[in-house]
C-alpha cells in the first residue's frame, strides 16, 4: 500500500494512487481544453514522489519534501477528506486557527462543507 507525496499549501498532502492520478487524468483533460498551463501539469506530476509504507505503516519522507514544509522534530498529520496532511507542528498551529475560523463562518451561515 502506498501512494503518492506532494508538495501542498503549508504542508505535503499524501494522496491514495488511484486519487493521485485521477487528479492528473484532469489536469490533462484541463490542458487539452486550454484550461490549465501545461506547466501546472508538469509542476505535479515533476515534484510528486511515490511512496509505500513499510512493514511498520511508516513511510520515508524524501529530503527535498521534507525541507519543503520545513518538517524537523515534532508534525502534525491530519486527514483531509480523501488524502493526509503531513505539516510541521510550528506550520500547523498557525494555519489550524485560519481553518477553524473559516469552519466557523461556514456553519454559521447555515451551509455544510
């Protein structure tokens, strides 16, 4: 079992494979539409590693990736609707506030995610 680690917004976002490449399956229909710069599909599918998880549930996260989200010591992995945030435990604790008023608002308003 494995997937799929990609630079995310503040974080890596581990996408299950067959998640991961519906998305790319997209983005090449948003190309060829004229929808979405080539280059976007490049950045993807260039910065993406495939990863499987030891026999412990563990996976190895690459270097570059790693210094990407700026992950040391202590991280945070959460699970977002249909993959997993990996984020630092410094990063997390400013966006986690931004998240939560933004929960807040949505609800408030009457209206599900």
């Amino acid at each position: 079992m494995g997937g799929y680690l990609t630079p995310h917004a503040g974080c890596l976002a581990l996408f299950p494979t067959d998640v991961f490449e519906e998305m790319l399956s997209h983005m090449r229909e948003q190309v060829r539409a004229g929808e979405l710069e080539r280059a976007a599909l490049v950045g993807a599918s260039t910065s993406a590693e495939e990863v499987e998880l030891d026999a412990q549930g563990r996976i190895v996260l690459p270097p570059r990736l790693r210094s990407f989200a700026a992950l040391e010591n202590e991280v945070v992995v959460t699970g977002v609707y249909d993959h997993v945030e990996i984020w630092s435990a410094a990063s997390w604790q400013l966006a986690s506030d931004s998240f939560t008023d933004s929960a807040v608002t949505v609800f408030a308003n009457g209206r599900g995610v």
